[in-house]
C-alpha cells in the first residue's frame, strides 16, 4: 500500500496528465460508492484498464471511497427509494425492469441506485475539481514543499529512497 | 487517441474475465453444494448432505449425487436418500436472478436407508415424537385384562372419600370450639334473668306514689333498650349458626355419598369396560394410526412454509434483501411474462423400495404459485411390485391463493400381503397380524388448516397371533380365541379437525365381534368387582364415618343452647308488655 502511495505521489509529482489522474479518481469513486460486485463496475474496470487512467490513483481512490460508502449508505438507500418510486418514472423503470440485463444490473436495488446516480451526477464536478487540485499543487504545494527543510532531510532518509525506488515503475503507465 | 487508449489493458481485462469465470466453474458446485446442505439442514432440523455436485455447462445445470436427508426423529437413518439428481437450468431467468429447472431427474430415491454417522444437530430439532408426545393425551391404551386385588387397589389409590370425611370432621370440631366460645361472649341465662328482676322492681315501684312512677318510666325504657340489644346479639348469633350448620349438613351430605363415588370411580379405572372393549379396534390401530398421520402432518409442516412465502414475504410488494454492502429494498415492478423466483417445472423420480421401483411425476414446485398459477402436482404408481398388486398416488397442494390453499392426497393400494405386523405389543394381549391381504384406500383434504382424512381398509385372508390362550385372565383368552376365528374385516378411519387438533375416529366390523365375545362377561367380572370394592371401601370409611356423626350431633346442643337464651329474651320482653315484637311499650300500672 505504501508503494501504491509513492506511486500516486510520483503521479501527482510528474509530468503525467492531470485527467489521467482525475478520471481515475472519478472511476474509484463508482466502484467505491457503488456495491463492488455490481454490473456497471465490470464496465468500470473495464474503461479504468482500457483507458490510460493512472491506476495508482484508481485502487487509492477505491480504498478512500469505499470506506465513505459505508458510513453514506443510509443516503444513498433514501435517494434509491425515492427516485425508484417517484411516480412519473415508473413507466421506464417497469421497461427496464423486463430487461435481462438490467436485472442483473440490480438497479431496482435502493442502494445501488442511490449510489450510482449519486456517483454518476459527482462525476463531472468531481473531475473538473481534481484537475485544477493537481494543477494547483504541482505549482504551489509542490515547489513549497520542496523548499522546506524537512522535506530537505527527508531527501537524505531511509523513506525517500523507497519513493526512489518506486519511481522506476513508471508514472501514468 | 493513443494516448488515451492502453491495449495491454483490454487483453488484461479478458485474461482476469477468463480467470474469473475459471474460478467461478470451479467454486460454482462447491457453493451450490453447501447451500443445498445448509439450507436443507435448517429446514429438515437435521443433517442433509450431498457427497458432490458438478456443473455442466451444455446445457448449463447441475449434477447431484447421493443426496441423505436424516430423520429428525432417527438420526441413524435418512428419511429419504437419491442417488442422482440431474437438472438443467434456464441461463437467461438465471441472469435475471430467477432458478427455472425444466426438469429434473430424481434416479434411485429410496426411503429410511440406514446412515454411518448420525445426522443429529447440535439444537434439538421439533421432530415427530414432539408431536406424539403433545397429543399424548389423546391416546388409547388397550384395558387391562387382569383385574388387581381389592386391597391392592386401595393399598395404591387414595379414597377422596376419606380424605373429605377428615377434613369435615375437624372443621366441625374448630365450628364447635368457635361457638362455645361465641356462647361464653353473647349475654346468658343469668344476664337475661337479671333484667326480669329489675322489671319486677319497677312493677313494685307503683306502689310508692307518683315520684316512683315516674322514675319507674324512664328506668323500664332503659331496661328494654338493655334487652333489645342481648336479644339481638343471640338472634345475630342463632342466625350466623343456622348459616354454618346448613352448610356442614351440606357437606354431610356430600360425605356419605362420596364412597359411592370411589368405589364408581375405581371401577371405571380398573374393570374392562364393555365400551372400551366395543370400539377395540381404535384402542389397537388408534396409536399406530396417529403415529402415521403426525409423521404426514410433521413433514407437511415442513413443507408448508416454502409453499407460502407468497403470503409471507408479498405483503407489501417489496421484497427485502442483503445487497453485498448494507441493506437495501429492492423494488418489484410488473412483469411482462411473470415467472417465479423458483420453479421446476418438472421432476421424473423413480423410487427404490423394498417392494421393486415406483415412478412417479412432480410438476410446478415453486415458491410463488400465485405467480404461476398453477398449483404443485404430483403423481406415484407402482405395478406388480413384490408383496403388492398395484400402489398409486396422487395429489396437489394448490396455494396459489394462500388464504385459500386446498392440498389433496389420494391413495390406492391393492393386494398388499401383510406379514408379521405387530398390533398391540401390551404384555395382557400381545397381538400379531401374521399374515393378510389389504386393499386400502385414502382420500385426503387439507382446506385451510382444517383436515379431513377418509381411510377405507379391507383386510381379507387374515390370520391373527395371539398368546391370549396361555394368558392368566379368562378376557384375554376369550379375545385370543375371537381373533382365532376371525378371516377378514374392514376398517374406516376418519380423521377430522385442524392440524395441531384433530379428532380420529376408527371404526371395524371387529368391534362388533369383539363386543359380543366377552360383553357378557365382562358385565359379570365388573358387577363383582363393584360388590368387593363396596364391601373394602366402606370398611375403611366407617369408623371416621360414625365419628364424625357423633361430632355433627354435637352442634344441635349448640343450637339449643341458642334457641334457650332466645327464648329468654323474648320472654323478658314479654313481661313488659311487649308482645309479637309490636313495639308497643305498656307501662306498668
């Protein structure tokens, strides 16, 4: 794990490109928000691989946004319940529901749709917010980092040769 | 667009897709075997195992082999064991999470098949015995054919007579000591005879002028107070004793009926009644019969709640399940082409008895028959098997409206051989079918909760065995030799009630037989054993009898002390004038 944090660290730190990075945050946020073994995130893992999204930055983002899950369930069910018998969807929920494929979606599921519309409409904001973060820190945070002298001694220590070492793995592979 | 694209990641994909479906071939069985076992545990109270399922992909299905589901009641033995149980599955329903078996092949099911290890959990399942025993109360045992001593019966056998005479007779002696005491507290003979005294003083104070007259007045006023209140506390005493007495002379009453009532009462529990004797059959077959018809209900109630999970789980159109994290509803929508969430739409079974193999047909077992429509049903037959002619069954359970659910079960057998059937295993009449030939039919409806059970049973070329002749007790030997004769009889058995309380009657043309057999001499043994537990009963309840007489006699002093001491008092109201209590005071001059 620690490795994977050099490695996203390495990502934020290169010259990779910041919605490499964005995407694969707002990738894990779906896997994560959502139920893991749902339909969708086979197309989840199947965009984060076929698409050069850094992968550091997915499992992270995985391990952070499952554990929020758990603790933001009881919100997602309530907004699952409610879009899931509002009564003008109904219509198009019956029609889906007759849908082999969407059954196995288990979209009918509260929680799974709680979470997934709410991780869906957080996509786009939360990438566009990721991108200026990154920029934001690789001008700022990063150079002031640099500059401080405990990152200074860090430099000549044990943990910085480890980030070394991990940095020959390449960056947004 | 390069740059966005990584193909390594697409064959990574396909390779952990392939892994994955690798791992799900393989682990698929081993799930679907511990499922079954768990799931069939919890629902049977004891061990179901499964020694191996295998998938098959062409078509996509299951192969079980030796399926043992134990007998909760004997877990040395399976209540049902199939050897094969093949079945196909629908992939498309499954995608949509819903089990549909075409059909199902059930290969050599064979019933009470011994096991190697015991099949019991650890949490003591509700078997049939728990059933048994809760109607214990409802069961029949043959009468006994030995009739005890006299003195042995009342050496064991406490006579509620006595114990009733022993208790009068002490609370007749605590009355006694209660109103010896009242009579040392209410006024007496001298405290009455005081205040006629004092009335002849006034009576003699007219002769000293108008003063004595006067003062006279106002003392005679307070005389007659003075009496009034001694003549009211006796009466309040005379009528608070009349109450008690007439209760004890009620229980007096009761005493001396109750030796009748023992000796009643020991007669019925220890002499054969010749009713008893006239509805034998259901004193012989009555056990055997309920011990059948719990064993049916007891795996009925087994069954049942898969059959109602409609009513259970549909009340509010929302079925609550366990998604992977947390809990969530899932919401039911209409469907198109509704489908069960478990149907087999068939199942071929061949059944492996000791008799030769039976087939049989199973349709539409699901869970949700109001979705279907369709009730569940079923059919079994069997021909020219060992020991018997022709066996067929046949029934449904139709729940497809549970509130209205109506389960029939028909049964024919023809020319089955009896040998060696045990009836009565009672040490006074052991009895034995040895051998014979049973043609029976059952017809039977469950509406609801209320049972009702018609059984027709013709036995023909019978031959009883019975060690009656070398019995002690002239009854069983008379039996003995009946039964000797008898070649055939018939037997109706109704059943009728709920399922936790039904009512069996049987009747046989051997009860009428049997009646005429031994009624006669049964009356006679019963008429001498009353004449000897009169004598014996009676002998033991004199004594406390006459003392608790000679106690009760005791009272009436009691009571004539009370009467006396009334007397008195109104006599001493009488001298002054005061007469049938008309409160008209005359003065005395």
């Amino acid at each position: 794990m620690l490795k994977i944090l050099f490695k996203l660290f390495k990502a934020l730190n290169s010259e990779a490109e910041p919605r490499q990075i964005s995407l694969a945050f707002c990738f894990s946020m779906i896997a994560g928000l959502t139920p893991f073994l749902s339909l969708h995130n086979l197309l989840v893992l199947l965009l984060v691989l076929l698409l050069r999204v850094n992968l550091s930055a997915f499992i992270v983002g995985l391990g952070i946004f499952s554990s929020i899950a758990y603790l933001i369930d009881p919100l997602f069910h309530r907004i699952g319940l409610f879009v899931l018998t509002v009564g003008n969807l109904e219509g198009l929920w019956t029609s889906i529901y007759n849908s082999t494929l969407w059954r196995l979606e288990n979209f009918n599921n509260s929680i799974v749709m709680g979470s997934l519309l709410f991780s869906l409409i957080l996509f786009i904001p939360l990438f566009i917010i990721m991108n200026i973060f990154i920029v934001k820190y690789r001008t700022n945070v990063m150079a002031w980092i640099k500059k401080t002298k405990i990152a200074q001694g860090l430099r000549a220590g044990r943990i910085y040769n480890l980030y070394k070492a991990a940095s020959g793995w390449g960056g947004a592979s | 667009m390069k740059k966005w694209i990584r193909w390594k990641g697409l064959m990574f994909f396909f390779c952990f897709a392939v892994l994955f479906s690798l791992i799900w071939f393989v682990f698929a069985p081993v799930f679907v075997e511990r499922m079954i076992e768990k799931y069939g545990t919890d629902m049977v109270g004891a061990k179901v195992e499964l020694d191996d399922a295998d998938l098959t992909l062409s078509p996509l299905g299951f192969v079980l082999k030796r399926l043992q589901i134990t007998n909760p009641d004997e877990p040395m033995t399976n209540a049902v064991e199939i050897a094969d149980i093949g079945f196909s599955l629908d992939g498309l329903n499954l995608l949509r999470r819903k089990v549909v078996i075409d059909e199902m092949n059930l290969d050599q099911a064979q019933i009470n098949t011994p096991r190697e290890k015991s099949g019991a959990i650890r949490k003591k399942p509700r078997g049939i015995s728990d059933d048994l025993k809760k109607r214990k109360g409802k069961t029949l045992s043959l009468p006994s054919l030995k009739i005890p001593d006299v003195s042995e019966i009342l050496e064991k056998e406490n006579l509620v007579s006595l114990e009733l005479i022993r208790t009068l007779d002490s609370d007749i002696k605590a009355e006694e000591l209660k109103w010896e005491r009242i009579l040392n507290e209410i006024p007496d003979k001298e405290k009455l005879d005081e205040h006629k005294k004092r009335i002849e003083k006034i009576k003699s104070a007219k002769k000293e002028g108008v003063s004595g007259i006067l003062g006279g007045v106002s003392e005679a006023a307070e005389i007659k107070k003075d009496i009034d209140s001694d003549l009211k506390q006796i009466q309040d005493a005379h009528r608070e004793f009349g109450t008690s007495l007439a209760s004890l002379k009620k229980r007096m009453g009761e005493a001396k009926k109750a030796p009748l009532e023992d000796i009643r009462r020991l007669k019925a529990k220890y002499s054969i009644s010749p009713a008893g004797l006239g509805n034998l059959s259901r004193l012989i077959l009555g056990p055997k019969i309920g011990e059948w018809t719990d064993s049916a209900l007891f795996w009925y109630e087994k069954i049942k709640p898969a059959l109602n999970r409609a009513e259970k789980d549909k009340k509010t159109g929302h079925e609550t399940v366990k998604p992977v994290r947390g809990r969530g509803i899932n919401i039911v929508y209409k469907e198109k082409s509704p489908l069960p969430d478990f149907l087999i739409r068939d199942i071929n079974a061949s059944v492996k008895l000791k008799a030769g193999d039976i087939g049989g047909k199973i349709r539409n077992i699901t869970t949700d028959q109001d979705i279907l429509g369709i009730p569940l049903t079923f059919i079994f037959s069997g021909d020219n098997l060992k020991g018997v002619q022709s066996a067929e069954m046949k029934g449904s359970l139709d729940h497809i409206v549970p509130i209205k659910s109506k389960d029939t079960l028909n049964m024919r057998i023809k020319g089955y051989q009896l040998q060696e059937m045990t009836l009565s295993d009672q040490q006074e009449l052991p009895l034995t079918l040895k051998e014979g030939l049973l043609n029976l039919a059952i017809n039977s409806q469950l509406k609801g909760e209320a049972v009702k059970i018609k059984t027709v049973a013709n036995f023909g070329s019978v031959k009883f065995a019975t060690e009656g002749e070398r019995a002690d007790s002239l009854f069983a030997q008379t039996i003995s030799s009946t039964l000797s004769d008898i070649t055939g009889f018939s037997l109706m058995v109704d059943i009728t009630g709920t399922l936790d309380n039904y009512e069996t009657d049987i009747s046989s043309d051997l009860d009428r037989i049997m009646k005429k057999a031994v009624g006669n001499l049964v009356k006679k043994e019963s008429a001498s054993l009353e004449r000897k537990l009169r004598s014996a009963v009676y002998a033991k309840v004199n004594g406390p009898s006459d003392d608790l007489k000679l106690n009760f006699s005791h009272l009436a002093s009691i009571n004539n002390e009370l009467v006396s001491r009334l007397d008195l008092g109104k006599n001493a109201l009488d001298s002054f004038g005061v007469k049938n209590n008309s409160k008209i005071f005359k003065l005395p001059f």
